[in-house]
C-alpha cells in the first residue's frame, strides 16, 4: 500500500514533457504544470502555432500567462530528497567490525559512527558504558551525515525554518538565538516603557517648570519697580533660582539613563554569532 501511495504521488510530480519530477514547475492558466525548461522549449517550437497543453491540449494564445507554483516546487523538492535519502537507505551495509566477512549490519550508533552485525551489536546493548549510544536501522550514508559546519557531529533533526538538518550543536544554538531575541524583545518592550513614563514625568516638569517661570516673571515686573539696589539683587536670585532648576532635572535625567543602559548591557546575553 505504501508503494503504490509513493508511485501515485511520484506521477502527480512528474512534468507530462519531460516525464521526470518537477523543476521549477510553472502553471499554465488551465491549470496544469510543466518544467520551465519544458515550457521554454515548447515555446521555442511553437512559435508559428499556438501553444498547446500536453495534459488537457488546450490552445493559448501568443502570449501565454504562466505563473511559478511554489507549493508544487516545494513538494517536488521534499520528494527528490526523501527519494534520494530511501534509495541510499536500500543499499546493503555491512558490518565495520567484520570487514572480511562482508556480514550484513543489523544496527549503526549515531554516537560512535559505527555499523555492526548482530555479534558484534551486543555490546551496545548490554554493557553500560554503551548507554546512551543511539541505534539505529544500518545507514549507509553515515559520513555523509556529518554536519558542515561541526565536523565531529552527525545530522540528527530537520529544520522548518531553515529547510534542512541540523545537528545537536546547530539545534542548540538556534535555541540560545531564540532565547536571545525573545529576551532582548522583552527587554526592548521594557525600555521603551520605562522610557515613556520618564519622558512622561521630563514633561510634566517642564510643565510645572513651565507654570514657575510665569510666576518669577511676574515677580520680575514686581521687581522692576522696585529702586535700583533691590531689583539687582531680585533679579540675580531669579537667575540663580532657574540655573539650579536646570542642573538638578538634566543631572536626575543623566544619571537615571547612565543607570538604564549599564542594567541593560548587564541582562542582555550574548547572541551565537557575537560569541564567534
């Protein structure tokens, strides 16, 4: 049931010109699909009569609206994969205990890299040191399992995100990556709070600061009739009063962003990529 599945899935992705599996798959406005490369060919051998499906033979004109069918490209792609990796699968493998006698391996451990035969599995299976190891169906492509950039570690999970697999290491730091934007977002959504309820207050006192300096303006016009001595003096308090209303705000507001950004660097970790 299982072939008969896989060999009706494989003709719905098979082009009707080039009768192989979809590249690059392109739709026709009847809704059927043919290889780019088929369709530049049928174009250029059509091109004093008008093209026609392989599939349903219906007629287009000269100009032919095609658009890229990125689901069907996306199967097709999944499908060579997953027929390329059954067919290495089928191969026969033998044991790398045993190499003279060509036994055929019955388990292959994902942590010693190793294929073994039924003698030669037992280990693996009874002896304690051996706990942990992975067993696995035999696998002959496990040197082509290694991870490109972790030389010393095998392929183990498939990434959706990144459409390939990755190894433990790979898995782990696309998780402290993960970890790492989630905290800095909360961090971001944090600071921007933080920042709106400061400059919140920053303008509720130049508000009130605001309402002040109405005040001291009308206790300037008082001043100025008062006799020469007196408004010198009026007014050279006024000034002092303002100059020390300025420093204190705009040294409270410097030490409270000098505060912020040194808590920040302290809680925000280090990405992967800034590690290397």
């Amino acid at each position: 049931m299982e072939e008969h599945d896989q060999s009706r899935l494989e003709e719905l992705l098979t082009c009707p010109v080039c009768q192989d599996i979809f590249r690059d798959p392109r739709q026709l406005p009847c809704g059927h699909s043919m290889c780019q490369s088929c369709l530049n060919n049928l174009l250029e051998h059509s091109s004093n009569s008008p093209l026609r499906c392989p599939d349903c033979r219906a007629q287009f004109g000269e100009v032919v609206d095609v658009q890229r069918s990125y689901a069907l490209a996306h199967i097709s792609e999944d499908y060579k994969l997953c027929k390329s990796r059954r067919e290495k699968l089928a191969k026969k493998v033998y044991c790398d205990c045993c190499p003279e006698s060509k036994t055929l391996a019955f388990k292959t451990c994902l942590k010693c890299e190793v294929s073994m035969c039924k003698d030669h599995v037992t280990n693996h299976l009874e002896l304690p040191a051996f706990t942990g190891h992975p067993l696995v169906d035999p696998l002959s492509d496990i040197v082509e399992r290694k991870c490109p950039q972790h030389k010393d570690e095998v392929l183990r999970y498939y990434c959706n995100s990144s459409r390939r697999y990755i190894c433990n290491v790979c898995a782990l730091d696309s998780k402290q990556l993960r970890i790492g934007s989630e905290i800095s977002s909360v961090l971001q959504r944090q600071l921007t709070d933080h920042l709106s309820q400061e400059f919140k207050a920053l303008f509720d006192h130049v508000a009130e600061s605001t309402g002040a300096i109405s005040r001291l303006q009308e206790d300037f016009q008082h001043y100025r009739r008062r006799p020469p001595d007196l408004r010198v003096n009026g007014v050279t308090f006024i000034l002092l009063f303002l100059w020390f209303i300025v420093l204190y705000y705009a040294y409270s507001y410097f030490v409270e962003n000098q505060m912020l950004t040194e808590t920040l660097e302290k809680q925000c970790p280090k990405t992967p990529s800034e590690t290397l």
